[in-house]
C-alpha cells in the first residue's frame, strides 16, 4: 500500500497514455471535464507508474491538453504490479459507476445551488436540468 503519496507535475505533453485503456471519452465529456477544471481548479490529480503512464485521469489529460495547461498535477504509484495497474485501470473507472445516488438529496443539492447563486452553471456538476 503506498502511503507517501505527494503531487508532482508533468507537462501533459510528458505524460503517456495507457494503450489498454478500455474507458472512452467523448468530445463532450471531455469538454465538461475541462469546464470542471476550470472552475473548481485540476483538484483531482492524475494518476502515473514510474514509467509516466497514466493509471487514472485519462479524460483529465485530454481536457488539460484543450485547456493548453502547461502543467497538471500527478500522484506517482511506483509500487504497484503490472496486474495491480491494469486491474486498477479498470477499477477506477468501473467502481464509480457502481454508485447509486439517492434521488431526493440530489434534488435539494441541485435546487439549492441554483438558489443561492442564480448565474451558477449547473452543467458543471455534469447535471442539466
């Protein structure tokens, strides 16, 4: 288990792609994820071997490369096995999917944000009304 982990930062131009990377993003997504970026900040890095092959934050990479950032932050996982990284490839992606949500406390999440600020864009949250 690794558990020094600190945040580096890479040009996105340094970062490798995993080839095997079963999750797809979609132009659109990748513009929601660039416009998260933008307003919430790169809060969640991306996820590299040793080797600067991405584990996780495959879509970030591409919004960071729309948003022609010059840097994105990294948490480097050196320690893990071939399996544990191709495992973990899919895991991160699939085990979020796994989530329901709880339909009532969404509602009252997504009208109160649009009651406290009326100009907030909720398509930020990934969300339309």
């Amino acid at each position: 288990m690794t558990t020094d982990l600190k945040i580096e930062y890479f040009s996105p131009k340094n970062l490798i792609a995993y080839e095997r990377n079963a999750r797809t993003h979609s132009k659109k997504q990748v513009g929601q994820i660039a416009a998260s970026i933008s307003e919430f900040g790169f809060a969640n890095p991306i996820l590299i071997d040793a080797n600067n092959t991405i584990i996780a934050g495959h879509g970030r990479l591409q919004a960071a490369k729309q948003l022609k950032l010059e840097q994105v932050p990294c948490i480097r996982l050196p320690n893990l096995t071939e399996a544990q990284k191709r495992a973990f490839v899919l895991a991160d992606n699939k085990l979020a999917l796994n989530a329901g949500w709880d339909e009532q406390i969404l509602a009252l999440e997504l009208k109160a944000l649009t009651e406290i600020e009326l100009d907030f864009d909720i398509e930020l949250t990934g969300f339309s009304i």
